[in-house]
C-alpha cells in the first residue's frame, strides 16, 4: 500500500503542474505567461486541499477557503465558479479564483490578473481606501458566457483578460479528464482513500517536526510603513508537543488604507513560514497545516472587515507577517537574517494597456552561507518578466535591470544584494508603486549588518514607498529593492 499511495500521490501532484503548465502556456498576459503569476491545486470533496503545484504561496495558502466557499454553494458536476472577494476566501480583487468539480472533489485555479477594472489601471492602486476603490468585487459566482462577457466588459483590456480566465478554464477543465482518466485506471474508491491518506500523512509529518522544536512562547515584533505612520505587527508563536498557536492580539487595528488582510491571507503567510521551518519536503497538503492554529482579532490589521482595502495586504503586509513570525520562531531556533521583505510592486497602465510586475531583492544570510541576490522568494516566488516580452508587448523600454551592488548586509556572511531596475515609459500613463522598506531595513542577525533600504525615483526624484503619479514620454521610473541582512559580525568566526 505505501508504494501504491506514492504512485497516487505522484499522480495527483502531476496533474497538479500540469494544469498549471496548461495556464501559463496558454494565457495571454505577461503577468501569468512570462511571470507565472498564478497557482493550482486539487481538492477532495470536503474542500481539503490534497494537491498542489509549487507555485505562489500567498494563493496557495488562502484557495482552501475560496473552495469551501464555493462548497458551501452545492456546485453541480458541470459548474464553474468564479470569485475574488476577499472576505469570502480571494485574497485581493487582481486574484481570481475558478473552482470546478472533478470525480473526487474540486480543482481550484487563481491567477493574478493584469487588471481587473479600479479606478487606476493595473488595480493595484496605492491610496485605495475601500474595496470597491480595488475593482470589480466577485462573490463566489456560476461561470457561463454571458457572465464572462459581462465581467470582462467592466475591465479594461477585456480580450486579454478574457483570453486568461479561459486559459483557466482549460487548466480546470484539464484536471478534470486526468481525474477521470486516474479513477478509470485505478478505481475512484482507491483514488478517493489515498486522497484522505495523503492528507493524514502531510499531518503526521509535519506534527513529528513540530514535536521537535521547543516547546515555549515566543514573541516578535516588526512594523508596516504606511504613509504618515507606523503599524505595529505583533506575533506570539506558542509551540506545544506536536501543535502551534500564531495569535497577532496585539497587532494594529484595521486601516483607512490598502494594507489590510482578511484572515486567508494571515494564514497563508503562517503555514508558509510553517512549512520552511518543518518539513519542507512534506507533500503540499491541507494536512501539513492542521497542526497549526492562527488567530488575529476581527477588526485588526491581519482580520480585517469588510470593506475595507486589501490590494496592499496580499502582497506586502503577508511578506511582513513572514518576517514578523520568522522573527517570533528565531527566538528558539537559529535562523537566517532578515530578507528583502517586500514585493515591490510596479503598475503602469492606461486605458490601453496595463502592466504589472514584481521585483526581487537580497535575501538574508544564514549561519553557513551567503544571503541570495535579485531573487523572487517568500510569498512571491514570481519570475522576472524577461526584457523582450515586456518591451515588445507595452510601450515600456528596460533602461536597466542590473545588481544592486554592495546593497547586501555586512557579516561573517553577507546578505543577497538587491536589483537596480530603470523603465522608462514611452506613452501617455499611470504608475503605481507599493513597496515597504524604505524606512525600515531588513535586519541583521547575530550582530551582522542590517540591508540597505530600499528606494523608489521617478527621473531621480525620491518617490514615497506607496505613490500614485501621472507619467509622460521618456519618464524613468527607477526601483533600488532592499538588500538582505547579514549574519554575524565579520570578525566572528
């Protein structure tokens, strides 16, 4: 049975991927096809996530609750639902998600879209105060045609953005034949069994890892650098025999802007920091994140009610809330210094295009190595969108895109160095930069250098960490990413 339940859990993760191959190879916009912006994964017909591609972790960690969502909407054999809203289990609006169901369950897709119809283009706005600032909200919603026309028409770009969610289609649809044809082959009953079994199994492991880490109450604190202000992010990590509790109380309270998160969001960061610090290679299942429970007080930063603005806390404030509980765990196990800590995310846009990107920095240096330079990571894990795809789809030239030299943090190893990168726009439109770091340096750890911040310039004009400007031909739009910290005082050894 063990050798049979390796061959079934292979199968489902294959299809997994695959599906994910399908999106990204048939999607129309860069942001999916060049940076893979995307995630799948399967589920069983309790919504347990029981299969995923190694794909973005801040989708990964949330689309359980999209699916039991759309569960909780008795979907039939043929039907496809679409949503996004946050706080019925998206994580913010450019994230759709498609859920459909399968011979054994349901196969979820969620990509982040180009544009999904805010009042700036991109819809990654940075002044953004309530969710429908963000663009078209979407509860959990049947998929036909003229649903499809209809939401795409109040998006801009609507053939682009048609053209990616039936690529989506066709990754859901794709799951659903290699399931048919998995079940034909080795019976649905067998199938179902190792579905629960692989779900067990991903528990029992990451349980005994969890036994073996200390046992005791850890706290840390970090911050997010809002406009005129600092919100105060605060972790207790309580490990105990084979469970943990992550609990924020404490954390600030719900904000006037876009750094909010619902709840699926403040999971996801939680199970990843999780699995980076269990057992990495334990198959991607819900069952590696029941041991693990995670509290935020409603109302607060990291459990926001709606409406309240999220397109800030799916990227920025969920790669805070890795650092901040890395941060908690490293009271009791020894860890790498501090990374990057922000996607820096770039939007330019008009009514006829829209471009989205996000850019790598320096990573933290560890007791035995060198931090990594310009790397997507954490609840990234994007590609870069190479030179000729972007130039040659958007009205966009890469001036350059180089190292940020010397960027890193100073150690007995040293943290990654960042990026340098320059575009300069060629027509009439938006920018819209959300970035954190810039006030506020990634740290050191045990007595190594802290990383430079990072910084943000429009024709060499210092730009804050979230702005919104108007840009015209020939503006260079400049992104210094934060370097890593280092670890260790040089003269340590």
């Amino acid at each position: 049975m063990k050798i049979e339940l390796q061959v079934l859990g292979s199968a489902l993760r294959s299809i997994a991927e695959e599906m994910g191959a399908a999106l990204v190879r048939s999607a129309f916009s860069a942001n999916i096809k060049e940076r893979r912006d995307c995630s799948t994964a399967l589920f069983d017909e309790r919504c347990r996530m029981i299969a995923q591609a190694e794909h973005i972790p801040v989708h990964l960690g949330a689309l359980p609750d999209a699916v039991a969502a759309v569960g909780g909407h008795d979907p039939g054999p043929d039907d496809v639902f679409i949503l996004n809203d946050p706080y019925a289990g998206g994580t913010h609006l450019p994230d759709i998600t498609l859920v459909s169901r399968t011979a054994v369950g349901f196969a979820a897709t969620r990509a982040h879209h180009a544009d999904v119809g805010a009042a700036e283009p991109g819809s990654l706005p940075a002044d953004s105060r309530r969710l429908d600032d963000e663009g078209v909200v979407i509860p959990p919603t049947r998929l036909d045609e003229a649903t499809l026309d209809a939401l795409t028409a109040r998006m801009r770009n609507p053939d682009e953005r048609r053209g990616d969610l039936r690529a989506q289609l066709a990754a859901n649809r794709l799951a659903r034949h290699r399931l048919d044809e998995l079940c034909a082959h080795r019976g649905r009953e067998l199938v179902l069994a190792a579905m629960d079994e692989l779900h067990a199994y991903a528990e029992r492991r990451v349980r005994a890892a969890i036994a073996l880490l200390p046992d005791g109450r850890f706290e840390a604190t970090d911050v997010l650098e809002a406009e005129d202000e600092d919100l105060e992010l605060r972790a207790t990590v309580t490990i105990d025999g084979d469970e943990l509790e992550i609990d924020f109380a404490g954390s600030a309270s719900q904000h006037e802007g876009n750094l909010n998160c619902p709840l699926a969001v403040t999971r996801s960061a939680c199970y990843f920091v999780v699995r980076c610090l269990t057992d990495p290679d334990t198959p991607a299942s819900g069952g590696a994140f029941a041991p693990v429970t995670v509290r935020a007080p409603e109302g607060s930063l990291l459990n926001a009610r709606p409406p309240a603005a999220v397109a800030a806390g799916n990227v920025e404030t969920s790669s805070r809330i890795a650092d901040v509980v890395f941060l908690a765990f490293g009271e009791a196990i020894d860890l790498p210094a501090q990374g990057q800590g922000t996607m820096n995310n770039v939007t330019l846009g008009s009514d006829r295009f829209t471009y989205y990107e996000t850019i790598g920095g320096g990573q933290g240096a560890c007791s035995d190595a060198d931090g990594p330079s310009a790397v997507h990571v954490a609840m990234s894990n994007t590609l870069s969108t190479p030179t000729e795809a972007l130039e040659l789809g958007y009205p966009i030239r890469v001036e350059r895109h180089a190292l940020r030299l010397g960027s890193g943090g100073a150690g007995r190893h040293r943290g990654g160095d960042g990026v340098v990168r320059e575009l300069r726009v060629l027509e009439p439109c938006r920018l819209s930069i959300v970035s954190e770091r810039r006030r506020h340096a990634p740290q050191g750890r045990s007595g190594g250098d802290p990383g430079a911040l990072g910084r943000n310039l429009l024709n060499g004009e210092e730009l804050p960490a979230k702005v919104t400007r108007e840009l015209e031909p020939v503006d260079v739009v400049r992104i210094e990413t934060p370097g890593g910290g280092g670890y260790a005082s040089p003269g340590l050894s």
